[in-house]
C-alpha cells in the first residue's frame, strides 16, 4: 500500500511538471493582407524549463472557426524565459466585429494575485473590427517585453511599447486578466501598492508604486485603436512582473519633451539616463513609430554606460511621415544590477508636420475672389482646405499649431479634392461677395488621415467696383395690384474699357420673394448712366420682392456678360400679436449693413405716419396698445457699405402694414390648497391668484378633478367669479381625489394647471374596532360597533372563541354584533373573542383591502 502511495505522488509530481508552470505571459495582433484575409501573429512567453511546451495552438478566429496555428519561432531568453512566435491567416465571411482569442490551460503556479493559479487556464483576446466605412485595419505592435521585474519598496514603471502602423490613435486601460472562454478571474486583484497601481491612459506608462511583497504578479490592459472617433479594435496584452528583495534603484532617463517638426527637416538630440547606485551599468536603448517607418527611419544607437550613459535621438524627417496622430517614441535605460535588473521608461511624442501651401494670393474679379497658391511640396496630400475672414487678423501658428483654429475668426468657404488643383473661386456660394470689406485667406493642406499642414500667409484684397452695386429697394407705394418699389444702383467706376468696350446694357430682374427665387425679366436699360428704377403695378402688400442688375457688354459681334449685382430685397413688415403689444419683424436680405432701423406709426386721426423709435436689430416691440384695435407701420432702414465712393447713408423704407393686438398670453397658473371636511364628506379648495396685475382680465377658474390618481381629470365646475377662489366638492362618497385648478382670461387663454394636490382617507379617521363591549341590555355599549368611520365599502368580519369556532359573520360595516352567536343564538358567555376584519376602504387608488386582527373582551353585568 506504501509503493502504491509513493507511486501516486511520483505520477502526481510528473503530471503536475508536464501541464502546470507553463504560460507566463502574451498577446496577440493582427495584419491585413487583402480582401477579408488578416494574418495573425501570437506571441507567448513561457517558462523555458516547463515539459509542457506548445508546438502549435488552436485559435479562435471569432466566427465560429477554429483552426490550429503551427508555432515559427521559439527564442530562449535570459531567466529561463522562451518567447514563442505562432502566425496563421484567416479569411473572414463579412464586416463585423469578431473577438480572436487563445486559451492554455497551463498559466504558471504561484501567481501572487491570482488564486490558484497554477489551475487557472491562461486566456487572451484581440478585438477585430471589419468596417468598410473605416478602411482596412491592422494592429498595434507591442514592441516592448511583457516580461519584467521589480523591487520590493521601489516605484517599479512599464510601457509596451505601442506602434500603431496605420497612424490611428491609441488609449491604454488596465482590465482583468481573463481564464477559460474569456472569463474574468474570481478572486483576481490589483497588485498591492504602498501608493497606487496605475495606467496612463495615453503615454501607456504602467506605473506600480510601489511593490509590498515578493513573487510574481500577473496584470492585464487593453490597448484600444480609435479612427474617426469611434473603436475600430483592441489589443488585451498578459503580462508578468516578478518582485524580489534587492538594494537597488532603477536609473533615471532625463526629462524629454513632446515637440513637433517640420517634414523635410532634421530633428536631432540628445538622451541621458542616469543611475543612483555606484558602479551599475546603463543601458539605453529606444522604441517606437519613428524607427518602424519604412523610409528615413530614425537612428537611436543602444549604448551603454557607467553611471551615466548618453546617445543621440536622430530622424531626418520626410513628407511621407506626417500624419495626424504623433509618433511615441518609448526610452528604455536598464540596469545590470542583481537580483532585478530595474528599468526607466520615458515616453515623449514627434508630430510631423506638413509645411504650408505658399504664395497664396488673392484677386478680385466681378463679386468674385480667385485665390491661388502654390502646390503642396507634400506629394502626399490629398488636398486643399480654403479659409476666409473679414480683415487681417495677423495669425501666426504655433510650432505645434497645424490647420486653422477657429480663434482666428477664420471660416472653411471650400476644399479641393485634387493635389495638383491649386485654385479656387469665392463666390460666396453663389450669393457673391460685398464691396467694401477686405476679404482675407489662408491655405492649408491636407492629407488622407485628416493631417493638416502649417497655415499659409494671409492673402488680402476687396472687390474691384467692375460692375454695378446696387444701393436700394425701397417699396414707394403700398397696394394689393398697383404698388410700386424703388430700386437704384451704383454704376461701374473701375472697369477694364479695353476688355469691355461697350455699349452697355443693365437687365433688371425682380422676383416675388425675399430670397431671390425664380427671377423674371423686368426690363433693359442702355447705358451706364442710367441707374434708377421704379416697378410699378405690383403686390407690395402680401409679399416682399428681391431684385438683380446684370450688365452686358453690347459690342456688336462679341456680346457678353459682365456681372451681376447681388440680390437686394424689400423690407418686408409682419406682426406677431401678443397681449397689449405688436411685435413688429422686419429682416430684409441685403448686401450692405443695415445698423439702424426707424419705426413710423399712423395717427388714427391725420393718418400721418410720425417716428416712434428705433432698433438695431430686425425686431421692434410696440406695447400699451388696446387689445382688438388696429395699429398701421412702416419701416425705414439706414445702412452702408464699407466702401467710399457708394451712397451714404443708404435709406429705404417697407410697406405699410397694419397688425392688431390679441391677448395670446394664458394667465399664470394659480397656487392650490385643498382642506378636507372627514364628517362632511367634503373637499374645500382654495388658490391664490398669481396674475397679480393682471387680475382683471380673469374671466374664471376651471376645476378639475380626479377619483384616482391615474391623472385623468374630468372638468368638475367652472367659477365664473374671478374674485371668489374657493370651491366646495360635495356629494362624495370619498373624500380621496386629486384636485387642479387653472385660470381662463377674457379671451379664453388658459393658463397652465396649477400644482395638483390628492388626498387620501388618512387624513380623516379611518376604520377601527373597540376591544371591549357589554351586552348585559342596560342600553349602554350593548353592541360591538366601529369607532366612527367613513369611506368604507364593505367589510367581511369573522369572530371566533378561544377553541376557535366562528362565534360571528358580517359584511357590513356598522357590525351591530348583540353578543350572541349568530348560529345557535346563544348568548356568548363573558371572556375574550378572536376577530379577523378585512376592511374594503375607498382610497385614492380605488377600493383597498385593509385586514384587522384583535381580541374583543365580552363583559356582562351580574343580574
């Protein structure tokens, strides 16, 4: 029995070395090959002295398929480490979203942070997401080890090391390290600190500060992608961190700055690392983005050093290497020490920027602006971004100040999709630009990653006067079918009489509409001189109309079109009717800056239309005014252009209209009190007028009422007095209701309903049983009834004597019980009853069981 015990435990021995102190650590990533084909790349750590060593894996791919993935690589490491490389490719069925993971049901014993771990399955996933609308995605390569070791008492730090190919933006969160079929762990922890555990969302920097105990310590994190702002995958890297006990603190790398440069120029610095303990030997060595680029890669020489140790960053930077997010570049400065060999990260950022489109110019041509520039030196740019403002506004970027920033006043007007387009015409989308401001433009590039190069110069310029402006509409005469408008231009006073001889023609168009909509030919006029207008037998009362002025050149065989005004419309007058006031609106669409409006009102008597005032924006509120009387307008505007040489002011004036006043305002909604009266059965409801001044255009309260509190209220009567504000509900059967009242001025606008206010049967004595009767016939408590009571439907009451027979029944709620048993009409004889009361009581939700239970004692007097 002994051998057979000794057996046991040699096979348990050998079965535990063959499955357990396995899988330590690992992640897994991903390429895009073509089509919906992706290579994945898996990538373990082990411990290299482990029998259970893993030639080949089985992988999820994340759609149901499962396929076994033979191993490329395996490198033995210092301290009995090995890395394993395994790489298979997958074509996929369709764009989703697919989770491709690996589990080994040998993580390695003795994990400090997680219970029992040498059986507990080692499990990790990358999140792969297939999008067309995103573009074809690859992973980030983790660059760095998740192998590493640390000091007790000492702040221990890891990056891994993130490059991202496709230039995307990537976060960092800690997360849970996972066991069979992708399950958290039960019982997994943060590693204990004596400060804290943390993950620097953006740098990646995994900082523990600082370690308590010895062993080995398992953690996970995500490293998220993000394109466009939304999650396109997710990279979950297990990691291993061994703590020993050791007299050693980890070298210092020297602070280096994020910066940003110029593509095409050379950025170049130097490094120092540093390390507190005599005699240790550095080594500094660099990862990152800037090293992976496949041309002009960046140079960081490994070098090592005493105490000290020094080696240059160098990257002569190219077009091709701008991209939006910036490249991260991780420092790594490791000792020699023993034990641990303790490290120091340092994280900086490179952003590479585009240099700006140059010789940006502007020229000004009819109502139009060309802006032209120079092409981008960054073959790679995909296109053009055009910004305008009005004025100079002197900005000057900053080092790390790509694109426009919308301090600067700046507006996007337009884009060029074409590298090799280097022009673009302002026409204000069709409405044309306004003489007499300068206009000003920057240029930036842009490239298929929404990366924007430096802004160029500011380009200025304002229109040249080559073709007519035009000044005013102005409606003359009101009428439905005879009115007439104004209209006036300024002639050219700066064209080209070479290119454009003459003779001239003006080409006057109106339209029945504020915005210029289906323009009909008005008439012609010869000649540059001739500038004035009057449009006669039109509708100046229901509507505004808009105008035009083309010019041609009339040259006898070469006839053209030299350019057109910008549309102009009438001031169009209207009404909003509220209480005792118009609301007069007045927004006409015109290319000068209207700063002043006047308001003119008729007298009733001399019909003579007299100022009343004036406003600087399109609305004008005309208060103190009756209700149902009529109020006739006008308008006259007084504005400019910015330019010299135009008339100035420019003045002209809508069409008369007329607007009557209406209360359209509901009054405030009253404040309610509700008092009940239980012996009644009656609900006083008083409320408090909040219209204060406006007390008198209260015509009645409307009173609403609700049986329950489902909110369904019925209009119960209307108060026609608005002096009284109380109201009495009578004829109730309950006094539980919900009760709102609201306020109706004298031309029927209701205000919103006051707060509304239920009542309930607690508020009055609710059903209850004495404990004590006497039923000896002296006409004195000689029946078992209730206290006074209301608000009850029915009842059902049983009551039993001490052995438990039913003694009584009733339902109704009065009892009237003489103390004899209602079923052999004995007298009950003195002593304690047993009662079961169920109480069906007509509260606010509707008719409510209530059980009692109690004892009734039966006392007689002695004959």
């Amino acid at each position: 029995m002994k051998r057979i015990l000794i057996l046991i435990l040699f096979f348990s021995f050998i079965t535990l070395n063959l499955f357990a102190t396995h899988m330590r650590a690992g992640e897994i990533t991903y390429v895009w090959k073509t089509g919906l084909t992706y290579e994945i790349t898996i990538v373990t750590y082990t411990y290299t002295k482990s029998p259970a060593d893993r030639p080949f894996y089985d992988i999820s791919w994340g759609d149901g398929k499962i396929s076994t993935i033979n191993r490329n690589e395996k490198i033995d490491l210092p301290n009995d480490v090995s890395k394993n490389i395994y790489v298979g490719q997958h074509t996929y069925p369709g764009a989703d979203t697919y989770i491709i993971s690996l589990q080994d049901p040998n993580r390695n014993g003795g994990v400090i942070n997680i219970p029992n771990s040498i059986n507990t399955p080692f499990y990790i996933e990358t999140k792969l997401v297939i999008n067309p609308f995103l573009g074809v995605n690859n992973s980030p390569v983790l660059l760095n080890s998740p192998i590493d070791m640390g000091c007790v008492n000492t702040p221990f730090i890891h990056n891994p090391g993130a490059y991202d190919v496709d230039g995307d933006s990537i976060s960092y969160k800690l997360t849970i390290c996972k066991t069979e079929d992708g399950l958290e762990i039960k019982g997994y922890s943060i590693p204990t600190s004596s400060n804290s555990f943390s993950m620097d969302p953006i740098s990646g920097d995994l900082l523990w500060d600082s370690p308590l105990l010895i062993g080995e310590y398992n953690v996970a994190f995500l490293i998220e992608e993000w394109r466009y702002g939304q999650l396109i995958g997710s990279t979950m890297r297990d990691m291993q961190i061994e703590i020993t006990v050791c007299d050693n603190k980890p070298p210092i790398i020297a602070n280096i700055n994020d910066t940003c440069i110029l593509a095409g120029t050379l950025l170049e610095f130097n490094i120092v690392a540093t390390d507190p303990d005599t005699g240790d030997i550095i080594t500094l060595s660099a990862t990152g983005g800037p090293f992976q680029v496949a041309t002009n890669p960046a140079v960081f020489v490994t070098t090592n050093g005493i105490n000290m140790v020094t080696s240059t960053f160098s990257w002569n930077t190219t077009c091709e290497h701008v991209k939006k997010q910036p490249y991260t570049v991780t420092v790594k400065a490791k000792d020699n020490s023993y034990p641990a060999k303790l490290t120091d990260f340092e994280t900086f950022m490179i952003t590479v920027v585009a240099p700006p489109p140059e010789n940006v110019t502007a020229t000004p041509i009819g109502n139009n602006i060309i802006v032209k520039w120079n092409k981008s030196p960054c073959l790679n740019a995909i296109g053009y971004k055009i910004y305008r403002k009005n004025g100079l506004s002197g900005f000057v970027p900053d080092h790390c100040e790509t694109g426009v920033p919308s301090y600067t006043g700046y507006v996007l007007v337009g884009e060029k999709n074409n590298i090799n387009d280097t022009t673009f015409t302002d026409s204000n989308s069709g409405a044309g630009l306004i003489h007499g401001i300068e206009y000003c433009y920057i240029v930036i590039a842009y490239f298929i990653d929404d990366a924007e190069s430096y802004a160029s110069n500011e380009a200025c310029t304002t229109l040249v006067k080559d073709i007519p402006i035009i000044t005013n509409v102005s409606v003359n005469n009101t009428a439905a079918s005879n009115g007439s408008i104004y209209i006036a231009w300024s002639k050219p006073t700066e064209m080209d009489t070479i290119q454009i001889p003459g003779p001239y023609e003006y080409k006057i168009y109106h339209s029945n509409s504020i915005n210029g909509n289906n323009f009909t030919l008005l008439n012609t006029l010869m000649g540059l001189n001739d500038t004035t207008y009057l449009d006669t037998l039109i509708n100046t009362v229901d509507s505004p109309w808009s105008y035009r002025i083309d010019l041609w050149n009339k040259t006898a065989g070469n006839e053209f079109f030299v350019g057109s005004t910008q549309i102009a419309s009438s001031i169009f007058l209207s009404f909003i009717p509220s209480d005792n006031s118009l609301l007069l609106n007045f927004n006409p669409v015109v290319p000068w800056d209207n700063d002043t409006f006047v308001i003119y009102k008729q007298d009733p008597i001399s019909l003579i239309y007299d100022s009343i005032g004036f406003s600087l924006t399109n609305q004008y509120n005309d208060s103190n005014l009756v209700n149902g009387n009529t109020y006739c307008y006008k308008v006259k505007s007084i504005g400019s252009y910015f330019s010299e040489g135009l008339i100035n002011p420019i003045i002209n004036y809508s069409q008369e209209n007329c607007g009557i006043p209406i209360d359209k305002e509901p009054p405030s909604a009253p404040i309610l009190y509700v008092i009940p009266d239980c012996e009644k059965v009656e609900n006083n409801l008083i409320w408090t007028n909040q219209n204060h001044e406006n007390t008198e255009d209260i015509i009645n309260y409307n009173i609403y009422y609700s049986s329950s509190n489902n909110q369904n209220f019925e209009l119960i009567s209307v108060v026609n007095n608005p002096n009284d504000t109380f109201f009495i509900h009578k004829n109730l059967l309950t006094i539980a209701g919900c009760y709102m009242v609201t306020a109706v001025d004298s031309f029927q606008n209701e205000s919103n309903a006051s707060n509304i206010i239920c009542l309930d049967i607690d508020s009055c004595d609710i059903y209850k049983l004495p404990n004590v009767f006497t039923p000896d016939g002296d006409q004195i408590n000689d029946f078992f009834i209730p206290f006074p009571y209301n608000f009850v439907e029915k009842i059902n009451l049983k009551i039993f004597n001490r052995w438990g027979n039913k003694v009584f029944e009733t339902e109704d709620p009065n009892i009237n019980w003489d103390g004899k048993n209602k079923f052999s009409g004995e007298e009950c004889s003195p002593g304690v009853y047993f009662y079961i009361c169920d109480v069906y009581e007509i509260r606010l939700i509707g008719i409510k069981k209530r059980t009692l239970n109690g004892y009734i004692h039966i006392l007689r007097n002695k004959k």
